[in-house]
C-alpha cells in the first residue's frame, strides 16, 4: 500500500517538472489593471495562484491617479519602487517624500498610505511575500482606509518629512541619485558569484545603507549598455524588473524575451542564468530579493549558495561583448 512516503520521494521530481513548466516572464501588456480598496489601478505580477514557481513571493505593479491616494492598510513587510510621479508616503505615522527613483521599505505590519501629489499618475512596483505568510498561516492584511481622491484637509495635516529614517533607527527610504554605485559600495566584488556581474549598478535595500530589511528588498539597479552581457551564475529565487529597454535571459538552454515593464523570475531551482542586450541602446534592471532563499542558502552553503558559471578553460564567466559568451560549456 502507498504511503505518504512513497510521496515524498517523488516530490522533487514533481517539483523540477514545475519548475520546468511554469512561466518565467510577466508581461506587462498582457495583465490587466483591476481596482481594489487600497489602490485604484493594480496588477498582480507574478505569485504562486499565477502558476509561478516561487518560493511564496509576490510582486505587483500599482498606479496612483492625478490627485489621488492610496487606501491606507497594514500587512507583511513590503518593498517598494516608485517607477514614476512625486509624492509622499506616511508609515506609522511618519512622512516620507518620493519621486521617480525613489526605494521604500515598509516594515512588518506597519500602517502606511500613499499620495500622489505630482501632475501626472505614479507608478510604483513592490515586492511583499504575502503567499508565503499564507502558507505559514501568519497571513493578516487590515485595510484602514480605502483609496480616493486627496482632500486639502488631508494634505495639510500631513506631516513634514524630518528623515529618511524611522524614529527606531533603521532607514525608510532612499533616491537613486543617493544610491552608492560599484567601487564606493563596501560590499561591491565581495562575493565571487557577483564579481563582475553588471557594467554598473546603484544599491538600494541594504544594511550598508541603514536599511533593516528580513523578508523582502528592492537591492540593486544595474545597466548593460548595448552589445553586452551580464555574467554568468546561479542561485536560488529572484525576481528581475526590466527598468528600462529591452533583452533576454538565458536559464538552462531557454531564452526569454523581455522589455520594459515585465518581470523576470528567477526560479529556486540553482538553473544557471545569463543576461543579453543585443539592441543598440543600454537597458536597465531593477532585482527584488527575497529573505526566505537566504535561510535556505544558510542551510545548505554548498548547494544552495550563489555560484559562478565557467567557461571551457576554468574562468569565470563575467561580463563582457556578447561574443564571448559562446566559450561557455553546460
């Protein structure tokens, strides 16, 4: 008689044809707006119930009408990008002012609300790991207010911002045009599965910068001018943002297509990877990290650890011209 182990040893099996299967790439084009209490106009990007393989991640993509606001609720810890627009957010209590560029990173359970004060809609993408906290049964969204139109009552009793810190010490948010890049971040070439990866790249989300993030972070903003390549490794779960242009992905023999305003998603399955940008302009990409892959790869360093992929010679596959990408052996 079949028992529930008979199971669990097919489960892997189960699981790399899923990986296999499933979707690597949201379009944006291809996925509509809905309207909920908390935002006006959203989209969910990639999740489990879209048929991705992820590790309980969740993005979406929202936009803030002219003169509008979010709702105001409370759930996991969230990051998030403004793509486009200005504006402010308050988190428990605090303001914090953004424009295009800008990174927020909402703490767990913390209330916070969203204002678009600029004249034209803004734009802004976030990482949560809503489908993991339902898993582990410690799911909770509150919604507090419902989105709307602003009101000069409200704008005014807004508060001013006097940091970009909360009052118990870590940061809130950070602009791109503050954002350390290569050489001046500490951490820049420490890891080998990293070095030499982009041609250049802002870091966002990250202690250095006085960020406290555990689950969820928008980390990186990289480019890859014309006629390159990223290097070339692997790794557990990431979600990839095309910033700005357009290109492709290599994983496992299979290439995906992509441009501005999809997601890439990089499955947990350790699939080598590999960057292209074969147009005649650079292209730009924003990387959402998820802390669950980091407790894994604390588990099992030697499996599910970052590694870099080399070429028939033994040397690390960095980046480089796109012709030189062909040395590389499976």
């Amino acid at each position: 008689m079949a028992t529930f182990y008979d199971e669990w040893l097919r489960a892997d099996a189960a699981i790399q044809e899923k990986f296999r299967r499933a979707p690597h790439v949201a379009r944006d084009d291809e996925i509509p707006w809905v309207s909920t209490p908390q935002d006006a106009k959203v989209k969910l990007m990639v999740s489990n119930e879209l048929g991705y393989a992820t590790m309980g991640s969740d993005v979406l993509k929202a936009e803030i009408p002219v003169g509008w606001h979010t709702g105001k609720h409370r759930h996991g810890e969230e990051s998030m990008h403004i793509l486009e627009g200005e504006g402010f957010s308050i988190i428990d209590g605090q303001r914090f002012d953004w424009h295009q560029g800008t990174t927020i990173q909402i703490p767990y359970r913390a209330a916070h609300q969203h204002v678009n004060t600029g004249a034209a809609p803004a734009l802004y993408l976030s990482g949560m790991c809503f489908s993991l906290e339902r898993f582990l049964h410690l799911a909770k969204m509150e919604q507090i207010e419902a989105c709307g139109p602003n009101d000069a009552a409200m704008l005014a009793s807004a508060p001013r911002q006097v940091s970009q810190y909360y009052a118990d010490g870590p940061r809130a948010a950070i602009h791109v045009e503050d954002a350390p890049v290569d050489e001046e971040f500490p951490l820049h070439n420490a890891n080998p599965a990293s070095h030499n990866q982009h041609h250049s790249i802002k870091y966002l989300v990250f202690p250095e910068n006085g960020f406290r993030a555990t689950s969820v972070a928008v980390t990186h903003i990289w480019e890859e001018p014309a006629g390159t390549h990223s290097g070339r490794h692997s790794h557990l779960e990431a979600m990839v943002y095309a910033y700005g242009g357009s290109g492709y992905s290599e994983m496992e023999g299979h290439e995906e297509l992509w441009e501005k305003g999809d997601v890439l998603h990089v499955p947990p399955c350790m699939w080598e990877h590999e960057h292209y940008n074969p147009t005649t302009e650079s292209y730009w990409q924003l990387r959402i990290q998820y802390g669950i892959r980091f407790w894994f790869q604390d588990i099992w360093p030697a499996g599910y650890g970052a590694k870099r992929s080399v070429d028939t010679q033994g040397r690390p596959i960095e980046r480089g011209e796109i012709e030189r990408v062909r040395e590389r052996t499976r």
